[in-house]
C-alpha cells in the first residue's frame, strides 16, 4: 500500500499552525504545494479534512480523528531516526534506588529518560537504603541522607522535606497542629520525625499511637486507607495528591536531608554513568522540559 508521506506531512504541518502559509515555510515549500498535498489526502480518504475560513483553517472531525495517529507515526520515526543517528555503543548501566525514590519519583520519569538517553540500558535494583556497590554490582545508587559516605562521590539531587498527609476525610477538622493529636500518627522507625515536626509547629509532641513501618510506601499506602497520618516527604507522593488518595493539611515542611546519586571514589564515571546524572539534575531543576510537577 502506498502511503502519501508528502500529504500526511503536510496535512500534520497545516493541522498545527491551522494556517497554511506558516505550514509552508516550516516544510519550505510553497503554499500552493501544501494546499495540493492536502487536497490530494482529501481526495483518498474521500472527506475534507479542513474547513477554510477567513483567516486561516478548522480541523473537521475527520481531520481531528486523524491528527493524532499521523502526528505520533511522524514523533515515532523522528525518535527512530535519532536513535539510528546516535553511534555511541549501547552501554549497561546498573543503579540501586531506594524504594520511594524510585517509585515516587523516577518511574514516572523513566519513559523521558529512555527517550532523551537510548544508548543506556538502565538496569533498576531496589533497595531500603541500604547499599553495598561494590558487591551488588552497582555503577551507582540512589540514596537517602546527608551525602556523607565514606569513599563515595555523592551529587544532591532532591530535597525532600517531610509533612503530614492523610486523606481527604482525616484531614476535616484539622485546623491547627494540635488538632492532630486525636488521630493515629503513623511512622516509621525514626519516632523523632514527629517530635520534630511538633516541635517546629511550637507544640509538643503527642503520645504517637499509630503503626510503625519499615518503608515510606506502605507508611503511605496506609495512610491512603484512612489507618491514621503518616510523616511523608510530599514531593515524592504527588500523585497520590493529584488523586485526592492523599492531603497535605500542614504548610510545614521538616528538612531531613536528600536524595543522593552516589558512586564509589575508586569508579570513574562511564559515559552512561555521566547520563544519567546530568538527566537527573535536569528533571530535578522546577520547570525542567520533561519533568512532572512537583
């Protein structure tokens, strides 16, 4: 079967700027071109595609069902073509990330990173901050804290201040700290966390009743489930915001370290090793191109 590319880019080019001299200059061609183009596609799939207006055109629901397949084939072969252009060998990269980095935060990211870096094949292991590189195997890893570990090069990536979150129910009457002290505080093995943060709201501390667990994702999950309120670092759990599972009834926010890359002194970086961290800087940086919001 013959496809018409000509015709398909430009009817895509036209669809954009609903203009079609714009359409022209962008495929350096003549207007007359592009309006033949889309009267030839027109002709084949025996619809008009375009409403002519006064000043410019309109998509008819036929060009509108259209657009999409056409534009993501074209998106699709321009990532191709950059992948095939790109002669760097194709090199294995092997990172340990702490669970709630990885989920709450690098996952949703993954699919960019591919796109942006397709000579890596990234190998993910997770881990509960816990890391031996060199026996695992590791060029890199992901980790919670102050940055200082012995004989590793670490580059912050992420501050990741802790409040509380619990759903959108829990969260009715609480309009003051204090109000907080009725309900199941939920937490992990660091009970400091909440006395902490009491102490930064200028209250004391409440009897802690709540569950204790070893991961901040379960810690979240049941909090999500109505169990009580959980100390959470926000910025990895936004999507449990954008959902609603989740509310932030506090501003304040505790500093309790970061999120490092981290590699051993003793490794030199690879060119993999280089891209995934400029990557990362980058997705990290508010506004970055590609980045989810915050």
């Amino acid at each position: 079967m013959h496809l018409p590319l000509n015709a398909l880019r430009a009817f895509e080019a036209a669809a954009r700027h609903l203009n079609l001299t714009r359409a022209a200059q962008e495929l350096h061609v003549t207007q007359t071109a592009v309006s033949q183009h889309i009267r030839n596609l027109e002709e084949r799939v025996g619809q008009p595609l375009f409403r002519r207006l006064p000043r410019g055109l309109a998509l008819t629901d036929e060009g509108q069902a259209l657009l999409p397949a056409v534009a993501e084939a074209f998106g699709s072969l321009q990532r191709a073509l950059e992948q095939l252009a790109d002669n760097r060998p194709r090199e294995v990269l092997t990172v340990g990330v702490v669970g709630t980095f990885a989920v709450g935060w690098l996952l949703p990211r993954l699919k960019h990173f591919q796109e942006s870096c397709p000579f890596v094949d990234l190998r993910l292991l997770t881990h509960n901050n816990r890391v031996d590189m060199a026996g695992e195997g590791l060029d890199c890893a992901i980790r919670f804290g102050d940055g200082a570990w012995h004989g590793t090069h670490a580059q912050r990536i992420l501050e990741a201040p802790l409040s509380p979150m619990c759903t959108p129910a829990m969260a009715h009457g609480l309009a003051h700290p204090a109000d907080l002290a009725r309900l199941p505080l939920l937490r992990t093995y660091r009970a400091e966390e909440w006395t902490d943060w009491f102490a930064a709201a200028g209250q004391p501390c409440p009897v802690l009743r709540g569950a204790v667990f070893d991961s901040s994702l379960t810690l979240a999950e049941a909090a999500a489930q109505g169990a009580g309120v959980a100390l959470l670092p926000v910025k990895l759990f936004t999507r449990e915001l954008q959902q609603g599972r989740l509310v932030q009834p506090f501003a304040l926010e505790l500093p309790r370290g970061a999120y490092w890359l981290t590699r051993l002194q003793s490794r030199a970086p690879t060119a993999a090793m280089l891209a995934f961290q400029q990557w990362l800087l980058k997705q990290a940086t508010p506004g970055a191109s590609g980045a989810l919001p915050a």
